[in-house]
C-alpha cells in the first residue's frame, strides 16, 4: 500500500499544476491494538475448556467462545469545492482492533503434556487474532483508497451521499467475512483453539 501511495504522490508532484483533485492527502490507517484477559484455572483440559465456556467473550452467535478480536473503524474526510464542483481532499481512518483472550492462572504444577496442548492453543490463537488483524487493516485500506478515488461530485451533499455510500458498502463486506471466516472455523475451533 505505501509503495501504491509514494507512486500516486511522485506522480501528481511530476504532473504540478494538475487538478487539486487529482492531488488527495494520504494518510496510512491509525491503528491502535489492545487486549484484555480473563482468567482461568484447572489442572486438565476439561476443566480449562469448561472455564472458557463459562467466562470466555460473547461472539456474534450470542454464545461463549475461548477468544475474540473486535475491531472498530472510524473515518472522516475533507472534501474541497473548486470549479463548480465538490471533490475529496482527504480521508482518515482510525482502527481500534481488541484482543480478548484466556490467561492460565495455574499453569504451575500442570502435567507437562496439558502445558503443551495450551501452547498449541496460543498458537491457533495467535494466528486466527493475526488473519483478524488483516481483515480489519484491508477494511481501513479499502476505506481510504475508495474514498480517495471518488470523483468530484456537483454539490457536497452529493459528495457526502456517495462517500457513505462506499464506507457502508465496505463496512459491510468486512463484517461479513469476519462473520464467514469465525462460522466456517467455528471461531477458531477447527483451527486449533481447542484444547479438547
């Protein structure tokens, strides 16, 4: 993506005097990333799986789940008239992404074979918070560059119905896979978040 935006930039300094809307400020997603815990005890996966199914996050299916990744995405942008018409001058997209996950209080004195069933789980877990990490950066990315390459509208009220328009549509497409992606896996269950 930076390398896309450093090429857009170098050739709209190359072409000067070109059209302001030819000339949109680009900004990277802010993205802030966070976590919270819950913990859980025992001394058999059982036991583990039991506390996760009673303490773990809410998901989208209203039930209990060892894990979560939620994210938020917020946007604003400035739009500029010249000529008649109404044009995008920036966008900006800020990303909150929050990891829920599980902390084994009494790993101490665990039998070595459930300590490593538990990394494998961190692991699973590790990888499935990574792929929501992508999804949620390639929803801010696509934000930025839709809204970037909306063309100059003949009034800002047009312009505003268009822009919301593409980050409603974008938002939605990013949900949905989200959704996709944590019902085909089971939320992570068929890809290790398991301990059973």
């Amino acid at each position: 993506m930076i390398r896309t935006h450093s090429l857009v930039f170098f050739m709209v300094i190359i072409l000067g005097g070109y059209s302001f809307f030819n000339n949109p400020a680009i900004a990277a997603p802010l993205v802030h990333i966070g976590a919270s815990s819950y913990t859980v005890n025992g001394q058999s996966s059982l036991i583990l799986s039991s506390e996760m199914d009673l303490k773990g996050p809410v998901g989208t299916d209203g039930n209990r789940h060892p894990a979560k990744t939620k994210w938020d995405l917020q946007w604003r942008f400035k739009h500029k008239e010249q000529n008649g018409q109404c044009g995008v001058e920036s966008v900006q997209v800020s990303l909150g992404i929050t990891h829920i996950k599980p902390v084994w209080r009494d790993k101490v004195g665990a039998s070595e074979s459930l300590v490593s069933r538990w990394l494998s789980f961190e692991e699973a877990l590790s990888k499935i918070q990574n792929h929501h990490v992508d999804l949620a950066i390639e929803a801010a990315t696509a934000i930025e560059d839709n809204v970037l390459d909306v063309v100059p509208q003949k009034s800002c009220a047009d312009l505003n119905v268009v822009v919301e328009g593409i980050v409603r549509n974008i938002k939605e497409k990013y949900r949905t896979l989200k959704t996709d992606y944590e019902e085909a896996t089971n939320f992570g269950r068929h890809n290790g978040l398991t301990l059973l």
